[in-house]
C-alpha cells in the first residue's frame, strides 16, 4: 500500500477536527489540518436539545470537511463523536451531520475515547522502564490512561472537560476568586475517587490535549522557558487570569481567540486538581492524541487487524461460552452467506454476521433461560474495545432477535444488512443444535422482506426429523412477526 489518504475526523465538545494523512510504505505524514471551534459543549441544553445557533455552526463547519472529502476513498474516513454527542437527545442532529459530512459518524464510548487517545500517544511517545500516564482534557471529559509497553493498565473518562466547567461556573466571561473556589470544589469531587492512583506518581506524564498544549504556550508569556508543565506555571498563570478577570482582557494578553480564551480557566482549574490528586512533577506534552489513534486503529481495520475481532475473542473466552459451538455457527453462518450471494452482505455485513456468531451465548454465564436476551444486554452495555455505540446496537440487535420471536421494529433504524444477518444466523444455531461436528446439508436459502425459502436435497429432511422438528418450531416463531418460512421435502 503506497500513498494512501486517509482522514480522521473527531467531533469534540469544543473541537471539531480533520487531519488528512498520507501512509506511505508504513510512514504516517499529516497533509492537510481542518479545525474549527465549534463549542457543542455550550450550545447542549440541559434537555438534551442543541441551540439552534450551535446546530447551524456545527453542520456548516462539516459541510466544509466533506468539500475536503471529495478525493479521498470513503473506506479510508473515520469519523467520531464524543460526550456532547452521547449525550444528545435529538435524534434528528446525527442525520443532519452525517449529511453534511457525507460520511457515518460513530458514537464512541468514554472508554473507547480513551483507549484511541493512548493507541495515538505510545505510538509517537516511547519510555523505558517507566508507566506512560496519558491525560487528556477535553471539551466535555477529561480521559485519563495509565499504560505500559504490553498496553493500557487503567483507563478512566471523567465528566470534567473545560467547556461544562465554562458553561458551570464561567458563563458570563469572568474568572474571580469566587467563581474559581466553587469550580474547583466540583473538579475536586469528580476526580477524588482518582487519588489511589497517586501510588504512579513517579509514571512519565504527558498531556495530549489542545487545552494542555495551550498551558505550556502561555507559561512562557510568564517566563517559564521549561519543557514540561509544572504546578507553579500553572498557578502562577491562575493568578494571571484572575488579575485579568475577564475573558476579553485574557484574550488580548495572551493574544488567543476568544473561544479559546473563554474555557483557559476551566482547563487550568481541570490540570491544578489533576497535579495535586495525583501527585504529578511535571508534565510533557504531546501533539499526538485521539486522531492519531483513530488513524491506528483506522489503518488496522483497512490491514484486516481489526481491534474488534481481538474484543470478540476476549468476550467469548471472559464468559466462558463454548468456543468449538461458537467457531461452528460462525462457520456455518458464512457458508448460507455464500449461498444466499446478496448484494447487502458486503465485507461490514459479514464482519457482524461473524462476530454475532461467535458471542451468541455468552449469556449462558448469566442464566440458561432466555440466554440470548443476557448476551444481547451485555453486548450492549459492555465497554467493549473498538466498537461504537452504533455497533454495539447492530450487535445486540441481531443477538437479541436471533432466537424466539422476530421483532422487526428492532430493526428500524439500522443498516439494512442487520435483518438478513439475523435470519442467516437463525439458521445457522438451528443447524448445529446437536452442538458436535456434522456435515450442514447442501441447500440454497432465499430471504425476502416477509419470506423465507429453504430449498434441500430431495428426501434430506425426510431423513433428519429432528432438523424438521426444529423447523417447524422455527416457522410458528417467524409466524408471529408475519414472516413466512417454506421449505421443500
């Protein structure tokens, strides 16, 4: 592969960003920066809505990536969103977005954030001997990774970011003495519970954010000529701002935007409580951070080493599910896929397909009955590494329906592969209830939006009473949802 393009896009409650990268022979070169503040963060009312100011913002800033889109292959773009998005409640904002930006944006938990933000850093910064602590302060959480050269050790995502801090206890633009007391008695109770790790103190400490890097910047308008952020730069420049008293004058003095100037004391509030919880000396800094990551785990996807297959194996060996009847479903899954040869079940359609089949009983470790009802939750609700709250949902969809009745409203909102997945996968744990190593008849399968036709060698099911047994039981089930299934004899 040889001068690929790629782009990232990461939707923050601050931020909006685009880095478009080139990978040439195993060599990562950023080509092309787009950012823009946008502040989601601020604009997220308390209802969950978005500010019709802000919505317009947002969209006109991706109206504005997808222009820089155009040449670059769609299997090459990724594009997340963060907490504001998690924590939306207008379902209409992630269609309009995805409209604008021309690609889908997916939905990553607080976890997954950070496990992208540390893949991004411990590829550019490399210590021996020493735990790499990550920290990262952003517009709506602030993501905290501790992690070694076999990988990240503790992962945490706190609701502290510098715009609901702003928007808490700054609104008005003005950063007093009582306004810092009373924000920091907040970020104080919401990062206490981080104290045992102060044991780390002695980890390499580096800062991965914008509000981070901005820090370090301004120390050196007050002399500080260091490297690294120190606790006596940061509140040396806590004095400043509250010299300066209000976002505008703090803006002029140390010649920032306003945007950035209206969150500069919620983030250094953020880093003073994180430099005493945790004890820190100093801090380095780093331009690495989610993007890179995204860009990582992007590329691995594209290389077939897919973060997600390594997740559904960890799932299938944590809850003990058999892994012989799961590798037999999931083999017999991709053989009537074959068959049935639709234009739906592309590459993404079969990688669900595959990973369904193997996590398919993992529920058994919470109870025999209605198994597929437990496997479904705890695929949903799981941190699971490299899925998105949007596949997370195909998953437990797909799960949830493969067994008992069929619920075609679950449907409704999900890629049009997802039905036809589940009914393959049906099919396929029919097959193999013998939960042992048998040949699957040769037959051909058609699935049409209300019917299902299964065609057999002549006399097979004949010979197989129980297949026909379980058939039957399997055309009562689809019955209730109007679904027709035929088979010949």
């Amino acid at each position: 592969m040889s001068n690929q393009l790629y782009a990232v896009i990461d939707l923050g409650s601050n931020s909006f960003h685009m880095a478009v990268m080139e990978e040439d022979n195993g060599r990562i070169l950023v080509v092309d920066r787009v950012r823009d503040m946008v502040q989601l963060g601020y604009g997220l009312e308390k209802d969950g809505t978005l500010l019709p100011q802000t919505r317009e913002k947002a969209l006109n800033c991706l109206r504005k990536f997808n222009e820089r889109l155009a040449n670059i292959d769609r299997d090459n773009i990724r594009a997340v969103g963060t907490l504001t998005l998690r924590k939306m409640k207008d379902p209409t904002f992630l269609k309009e977005a995805e409209g604008a930006l021309g690609v889908p944006i997916e939905i990553i938990s607080g976890r997954e954030e950070a496990r992208l933000i540390y893949l991004g850093v411990s590829q550019y910064v490399h210590v021996a001997e020493k735990e790499l602590f990550v920290i990262d302060i952003g517009g709506g959480s602030t993501e905290l990774i501790l992690g070694e050269s076999a990988g990240i050790k503790r992962a945490f995502s706190k609701e502290v970011g510098c715009v609901n801090i702003a928007k808490l206890f700054f609104k008005k633009g003005t950063f007093t003495q009582k306004q810092m007391d009373r924000a920091l008695l907040h970020i104080e109770r919401e990062l206490h519970d981080l104290t045992y790790l102060m044991r780390y103190q002695d980890a390499y400490f580096v800062g991965a954010s914008g509000t981070i890097k901005t820090i370090l910047e301004l120390s050196e308008y007050l002399g500080f000529q260091e490297e690294f952020i120190t606790l006596e730069a940061i509140e040396r420049l806590t004095q400043k701002l509250l010299t300066l008293k209000h976002e505008d004058k703090i803006a002029r003095f140390f010649d920032l935007s306003p945007e950035r100037a209206s969150v500069m004391g919620a983030g250094l509030l953020i880093l003073y409580t994180l430099f005493n919880v945790l004890s820190i000396k100093k801090m380095a800094i780093t331009s690495a951070a989610l993007r890179e990551g995204m860009l990582f785990d992007l590329l691995g996807r594209v290389q077939k080493q897919d973060r997600r297959d390594k997740t559904i194996a960890s799932l299938v060996a944590r809850f003990g599910a058999d892994e012989a009847q799961a590798i037999r479903v999931r083999d017999t899954s991709m053989m009537i896929a074959k068959v049935i040869d639709s234009p739906l079940l592309d590459e993404t359609a079969l990688r669900f397909l595959g990973w369904a089949s193997l996590c398919h009983e993992i529920g058994l470790a919470v109870s025999h009955h209605r198994h597929f009802k437990h496997s479904a939750y705890l695929i949903e609700h799981a941190d699971l590494d490299g899925f998105s709250h949007q596949d997370q949902k195909i998953l437990a969809t797909i799960i949830y329906n493969h067994q008992r009745k069929f619920e075609f409203e679950d449907f409704e909102s999900l890629p049009q592969f997802a039905p036809i997945v589940t009914m393959i996968l049906r099919m396929a744990v029919l097959f193999n209830r013998g939960r042992y190593t048998r040949n699957v008849p040769d037959f051909n399968m058609r699935i049409g939006k209300r019917n299902v036709k299964l065609y057999f060698q002549e006399g097979w099911l004949k010979a197989h009473p129980l297949v026909l047994e379980d058939l039957k039981y399997e055309e009562k089930q689809l019955k209730k949802a109007d679904i027709k299934l035929a088979w010949n004899l």
